[in-house]
C-alpha cells in the first residue's frame, strides 16, 4: 500500500539509524509498507551500508547515477510497487511519525509539510533567511500560495504516480515545485501539512549549491507550465 522513498547522498553516519526507525513505525501499521533508499553518487560508505540494511525484511535500494534529489526520487518511484508514495529526507528532519497525520486512505491527493504551520528547530538563521526568500520568489514567479515548498517531507496518492513523475524534469531540488504543477495541473488536491522539523548539523544539502543551481532551473520550469 504504501512506498517510503529516503534518497541518500553522503549519509554513512546516519543512515543506519535511519532504516531502524523507519522499520520500527513499519511494523507498527497495520498495512503493507516498503522502504526503498535510493543512493544518488555517495562517495562514502553509504551503499556498503545499504547493502548490509537490504537483507532486512521490507527494506531495499536501489543507485541513481544522475547527480540531484528530483533524479534519485523520480528513479525511487519507478521501482515502488505502490501508488501511495512517502519522502523523507534521510537525516529524518521531518521524522515519520509525521505521517501519522496523513490520511493514508484518501486518493488523488499531495500533501506537502509546511515547517511555516509547524515548528521548526536548530535551524542556521542564514538558512532560514535563503529559505524564506525562496519561497517568496517562488510564489512569485509561479502565482501559488503555499508557504514551504522546499521542506523533504512530501506525500501523493494517485493512481497517475508514475505518469506524474515521469514528467517531471527538474533532477535537483526544484523538484519540488515541478511535482507541485505537474500535481495541480492534473487537478490533485494540494495539502500543506504543519510538520516538526529538526535541523540536523550532518545535513547533506548545500545551500549556496542549492542557489547557485535553481535559478536556470527556475526559468525552465516557468517556460515549461507556461507555453
């Protein structure tokens, strides 16, 4: 019923720890439930520690060559086997117990954490400062309302999961805004969920790279949901 997809990049010292709890809230639902890490070029220890993790019951991996979050995502629900997909980022910023405030039985839906309508811990104010001017640049550029695009927490339901995915261009992290218009686009009822985020020190995600990448992408993707 229900696909976890957790794309790692450089997470050798947290990524263990990560597949135990997601174990752990998996045996305690009550429907069938997959874990699937996605490696996106780790140069580390991570698919060695993958490798080991995959003899697990219910936890698999699989390695996506093309550098970026929307890659290995997009590559995570190609191999899923169901039609309700959950992200998570791999450090669990947004833990999964999160996703205890999804209704899990409702279709057609995206649900996106909103760490604006929740809380938001230990996180570096100068990224706080990049993340809040994104976000109104964003909503800017491509007229919508939503007030945290960016958070890794994300949720979709549809029978049309591949399809929507499979459109999706955008391989590093504007992902996010791609699935948001290829979900609005195909009329998904769009949710922002408050979600507890935790800022972890070992973060993978670099910000000024973020920056530096997503200003071409920006204008592909408006010249993408505009002609």
């Amino acid at each position: 019923m229900l696909t976890i997809l957790i794309p790692c990049y450089n997470e050798e010292s947290i990524i263990e720890n990560t597949a135990h709890v997601l174990l752990e809230w998996t045996l305690k639902q009550k429907f069938q439930t997959e874990i699937i890490f996605i490696n996106n070029n780790s140069n580390d220890k991570t698919a060695e520690i993958l490798t080991k993790l995959e003899t697990k019951n219910g936890i698999s991996f699989t390695t996506e060559s093309i550098q970026g979050k929307g890659a290995a995502i997009k590559k995570g629900v190609q191999e899923s086997n169901f039609e309700k997909i959950l992200i998570l980022d791999a450090d669990l910023s947004a833990n999964i117990t999160e996703s205890n405030k999804i209704d899990f039985f409702e279709d057609e839906v995206l649900v996106l954490g909103s760490r604006v309508l929740g809380s938001e811990e230990n996180t570096p104010f100068f990224r706080i400062i990049v993340g809040t001017f994104f976000n109104f640049v964003i909503r800017q550029v491509f007229k919508f309302d939503y007030l945290d695009t960016q958070c890794g927490f994300k949720y979709i339901s549809s029978e049309r999961v591949k399809h929507i995915f499979k459109n999706i261009t955008s391989q590093g992290f504007l992902y996010d805004i791609d699935l948001i218009l290829q979900s609005k686009n195909l009329n998904l009822k769009i949710i922002e969920q408050p979600v507890d985020y935790k800022f972890h020190t070992d973060s993978s995600v670099s910000v000024i790279y973020n920056l530096y990448g997503v200003i071409k992408d920006i204008y592909k993707l408006r010249k993408k949901y505009t002609t």
